[in-house]
C-alpha cells in the first residue's frame, strides 16, 4: 500500500495524461470535432485502432446525452495516418437509459479530397446507473504477477514488431504467450498481458476502447506474422474500472479463409469483467514469425 | 442417404423458400428497398432481431458490389412490428476484397412519422474467393443426436415462451439445456440445439444471419424469463454452410448490471464452424422461469 502511495504521486490522472491529450477532440459546430491524430499512437505507419475508438468514443460522448461507451461497433474502412483529422457524428436515437450514435474519422488524402477511415456505430448510457448485480461465470485471466511478466522495454528478449504505442502503454505479457518473440510460437491462439497506461493513468470507459486492441496480435502466436488489419470491431464496457492495473486477455479460435476473430477480456484489479470485445482481422499466410 | 433423397424432393431450396419470400426486399430506387415484415417472424409482438438482419442483408447484398456478409453490425432503436417497412441503405466504401454499406430499417408509427428500428453496418465480400486454409482450435457444439433433442413441437413438455417463429424453424434443443422449460433451469448459460427451417431449405449465409439469434436467449437457463431485448449484435459468417441441418450454440459469461452478452457459434454439417456471433442484450432481474 505504502509503495503505491508514493508512485502515485507521480501518476498521471484521468483528465490530465497523455491518452486524455492525444484523444481530445476540438468542437467545430455541434456535433463536428477536429482532432491531431498523434504519431505517438502508431503501429508501423498506421495509427491503432484502439486509439482510433477511443478518439470517436471521446467525441460521441460529447454529442449524446449519454456519457459512458456501452457497446461500440466499427468497421475499419482504410489506414489513418498521424495528422489532422475530423470526426463527424450523428446522433440516431435518445432514449431514457441508452443513446445510440453514429461517428466517422476523415482526412485528407495527398489531392486534399475527403477519405473515410472508419466509421462507428455506438450505444452509450450511465455505468453508475447499473444495478450491481454480477452473475459471471468467466474467470481471470491466470497470469503470473507482473514481475514475472515481460514488455516491450525489457531484455534480453525485446518484443518483435515495436511501435511507437508501445512507448505510451505499460504491457508486461504473460510468458506462456511470448513463444513468437523468441521464434517458438506455441500454435494457441492466446495472448495474455498487465495492461496499463505508460505514465500511470488508471483506466476508464475510454481508455477501455484502446485496451482491447492494444495487445500483439494472436496471430503471432499462431505462427503467423506481419499486419493483421482489423476489418471490424466491437467492445462492450461492462463496468467502470478500479483503479490498478488491468489484465488483458485475448483468444482466437477460428482462423479460417484468411480472416480470424479476436475476443478479448478486460479485468479490472477487483476482478470485475469491465470489457469484452470481438474484432475481425484479415491475415497474412504461410510466413515465419518475426524473430528478435 | 435413400431417406434424405426422398424428403429432399418436397424440401424447400434457396430462392424459393418461406424464408425467401419472407425477406425478399422490393427496389423502389437505387439502395432504397421496400419490404413487409411477416407476423410469422415474431416473438410476442417484436418482429425477430435476426430475421430483421437477413431483411437488411439482403438489401445490402443488392446494393453493395459483393453478395457475402462477412461481417454485419445492428444496433437495435426500437421495436420492429409486422407490416410495411422501408429499408434505406448507404454503400460507404467497395474495395476489390470487401465492400462495406450501411443500411437502416424504417417504419411509420401512428402518426405516420418514420421511426427508425434498427441500423446496421456491414462488410461484405465473397465467401467462395477465400482460400481453404482451416486452422479451428474450436470444436463443435456436444449435441446428442436430433431425435433425443426437443422442439417446441414436441410433447409432453413443449417449450414455454411458444412464439410464431418457431412454426418457422426447425429446432431441436439439447435436453441438458432445456432445464429452464421444466422450471429447473441449470444456472449455466449456455443454450444447444439442432437449427434448420421448417420447410427443409438449407442455409446459406443470409440464414445465417437469422440462425445465430433464434434460440431461447440463455437468460432462461441462468432462472430470467420475460424479454431479453438486444441492444447490439455483430456476426461473422466464415464459411458458405454445407447442406443439412446446423448445429447452434450459445454462451453467456457475463450477466451484470443488468446486460448479458450472448456468443453464438453455428457449426454445418461438414464440421466447419460458419458463423459466429456476439451481443448484447437487457435483462429483467429477478423473475423464476417460466414454466411450460
């Protein structure tokens, strides 16, 4: 406890961090925002998808009534790239215990003409709202604790494929999954991590958005290796997180026709379900895994 | 195989099926389709969430350049009744491997004002241009063989919550799921069956759509009876359905504050896993089960 009080003060604050300046949107007229998509928050030379929600979370949290993500729906439509952007909102239905909206993030390609990157359909209501039942039968991730866990920055196996988002997250993954980092992938579809904020900022309904598309991809472990583009994704938030670091788990078991499904899981240090979510990726086939 | 050869005359086919004529949308204009919602696709007074899905698949297989979904997202506004309908839908971007529109179903309500029930955004592409590679760490639903599973036809205990789709479907429960029915639901969310349509026609990927939201939610095998609305439901279809009946099974691991989330696997005869789904939807705390 003592240990954390001191860190603590050093940790950035929801409202005042670095995910809370890089996903601010700037009102043009209602229901318009512009925004600096932050090269920070690239993977390669595209901009993350998580990032990328969690931006059109943060913009229709302002257009709708309803403040908290409660399910989010995008189709990814084509690469973002670090710049100036717009997100442009439409607020589809008001209703007394959900909103639902529709965003879309544009820029401009090199003859200054409009591309749409993705576009989102999302329900929001009031997390506080919820009555506190909890009936799940899930369980935790089994992860070992987080000193026995391994990230981007530590040696002497560095992670394959650093990005410049690794250098924003705090990822410390479970060992069993790192098989690809070191050239044995294990062939299961698993990727477990701690997941957290680089400078210490606890978790909230946004920063849920970026978590569940944050991790390596579990084709890595599949023995697969390269991009694997997200064609489409989907989050709910269950809950708003405790503070603490979260645990990250993500499993494919279906990787068929050149396309997988990716569901992940975000548990909060309470050990509360806070996050679910199913992507649809498309992969490439027949290469090695990346070695260190 | 003499058996199948006989029934298979009087069998319905796609293109000529209830389920055809009872989905097939009317172009008025490019990308604007009428439609009437059949009362025999109902559930209480709603028209089904996922016979509404295969409505707008279909418009949207007409309007976009490619005809498989691969994968489909609706948000759910409000309640959808039998009768007319008008079906708007966007093509928002064709690419060579997927094309992705959007499209909403509308409905006049007593005023005669338009009210929007649901929204729907989607990828599509063509199933039969995907390579063959099958990597499934999933295995099939454990199901006993369809004569030791019970629909709702059969006696003496006919499942509760009886609903005009089901004189459409052809539906064979898993007894161990089927708890709930006799008043002594299992407490595990999960829900198995046998899926068809009544009148013999196979499934191909717009019944998918129907098939992965047509059981009895899971909610009455965790004790909730009453309506179990959807707020959001996302499929993935993987794989053009072999012949013969389907194999659905549903999961629920999170049921708190009031949601659930309802995973669906839909597996052919072939052993191949074909569509998977996921959403989430409202429940009513509290109430026993109904009793048939």
């Amino acid at each position: 406890m003592s240990e954390q009080a001191i860190a603590s003060d050093r940790r950035a604050v929801p409202g005042d961090s670095e995910f809370d300046r890089d996903t601010a949107v700037s009102r043009r007229e209602p229901g318009v925002y512009d925004i600096d998509l932050r090269a920070g928050w690239t993977i390669g030379n595209a901009v993350n998808g998580g990032y990328l929600l969690a931006v059109l979370g943060r913009a229709l949290a302002d257009a709708l009534p309803h403040s908290d993500p409660f399910t989010v729906s995008a189709h990814y439509l084509t690469a973002s790239r670090p710049g100036p952007a717009v997100v442009r909102t439409e607020t589809v239905r008001t209703g007394r215990t959900l909103s639902t909206g529709q965003a879309s993030l544009y820029q401009r390609d090199e003859h200054g003409d409009e591309v749409e990157r993705l576009r989102v359909l999302a329900s929001y209501g009031d997390l506080d709202a919820l009555p506190d039942d909890v009936r799940t039968t899930a369980t935790p991730p089994a992860l070992p604790p987080m000193d026995q866990c391994f990230g981007p920055q530590d040696g002497p196996t560095p992670v394959a494929g650093g990005s410049a988002i690794t250098g924003r997250l705090m990822l410390k993954l479970d060992p069993a999954t790192l098989g690809w980092a070191l050239g044995a992938p294990s062939g299961k579809g698993e990727m477990r991590s701690w997941f957290g904020l680089a400078d210490g900022r606890d978790a909230d309904p946004l920063s849920l958005l970026l978590a569940v598309d944050a991790l390596p991809p579990t084709a890595f472990e599949l023995g697969l290796s390269g991009w694997v583009p997200t064609v489409e994704l989907t989050v709910h938030v269950r809950h708003r997180p405790a503070p603490g670091p979260l645990r990250v788990s993500i499993t494919t078991r279906n990787l068929a026709g050149g396309f997988l499904e990716e569901d992940a899981e975000v548990w909060d240090s309470s050990d509360r379900l806070v996050a679910q979510s199913r992507q649809l990726a498309r992969v490439r086939l027949g290469r090695p895994a990346n070695r260190p």
